[in-house]
C-alpha cells in the first residue's frame, strides 16, 4: 500500500492541518490509517442503485461449481448463504483463513481482511466472509491449512509438521 497523500481519492477530505505548512506532515501511520478509511468508505451509499456480479465459486474441497448473484455492496458469504449455496468458513470477521480463496477472474474489494496479509492479496487471495464482488468473479476454494502456511510458516517452523505416532504412543503410555 502506497504511503504518499497523493496517492488518496481525490473526493476524499484531509484535515486542514495536513494542508498548514507550517504543520509538521503526517506520520506514515496517520497517512496509512486515511487511506484505510478511504478503501472503507468506497461502499456505495445505502439505498442507491447497486449493482449485481455474477460469483463462481469452485469448491475444490467438495468438488462442486457454485453460480450465484451478489449486490456490490454485500459481503459475497453472505449473500452465498441466503441462496441456500454452502461454502466454507469458521470467523466470519475476516481473521482466519478457513473462506480463503484464489481470484481466477475478477476483482474483489476486501478492506476489512487482516486474515490474509497484503502480499497474499497481491497475489490473488481473498476472503470471502468480508469480500465485495467489484465485478463478475470467478474464485477456486483453498485449503486453510495451505493459506495459513503460505502467511505464517515462516514464522514458526522449516516446514510443515510430521506426525511421529512413536512419540504420541509414548506420550499415551505415561497416563
């Protein structure tokens, strides 16, 4: 994400004292929090015409296509729900990965995300739970697991976990 202020919508307001020279410029912190609120207030108000995009959504998982319509400013699990269409997720706040998919076609608006991070986003992974359609999409389900590595493994381990059913007998026989 771009820190700079002339990188901000330009129907977007500032506060008169980022526009004083004799102020001290605002922090990249200050600078990321407005254009944050710009990426939320990007919603079409309430009550105006919305538009509608075609979702596909493929269910690796349970390998099943599912077609449906989502209004611009609904979330996309949501609206999935209220057609009767399941598709995976535990949070439903954006803070997990278990909705995680990959963008094939399309454009998702996803500001309230902190499940995935922004580089995941910039190579095509959404959340479902707290993603807008933009335009017509068509998404492929992820394993949770893998998109959980994908943001933290690098973190903690060298790679994934193996089982040891050696050490977990032994772990059984002690109780």
């Amino acid at each position: 994400m771009s820190t700079s202020l002339s990188s901000l919508p330009s129907s977007l307001t500032l506060p008169s004292k980022w526009n004083n020279p004799t102020t001290k410029p605002p922090s990249k912190l200050s600078v990321r929090a407005t254009l944050r609120a710009a990426e939320l207030y990007e919603a079409p108000p309430p009550g105006a015409d919305v538009a509608t995009h075609r979702v596909t959504v493929h269910d690796r998982q349970r390998g099943v296509t599912h077609q449906f319509v989502v209004p611009e400013d609904q979330y996309i699990l949501h609206t999935a729900e209220a057609q009767n269409v399941t598709l995976p997720f535990a949070c439903r706040h954006g803070c997990c990965t278990s909705c995680a998919v990959r963008i094939k076609n399309g454009q998702i608006r996803q500001p309230e995300a902190l499940g995935i991070s922004p580089e995941l986003k910039s190579k095509g992974y959404a959340l479902l739970c707290v993603g807008y359609a933009c335009s017509d999409i068509e998404v492929e389900t992820q394993d949770e697991d893998e998109v959980y590595w994908l943001q933290f493994g690098r973190y903690f381990a060298r790679g994934p976990i193996e089982r040891d059913d050696y050490a977990l007998e032994l772990a059984l026989a002690d109780e």
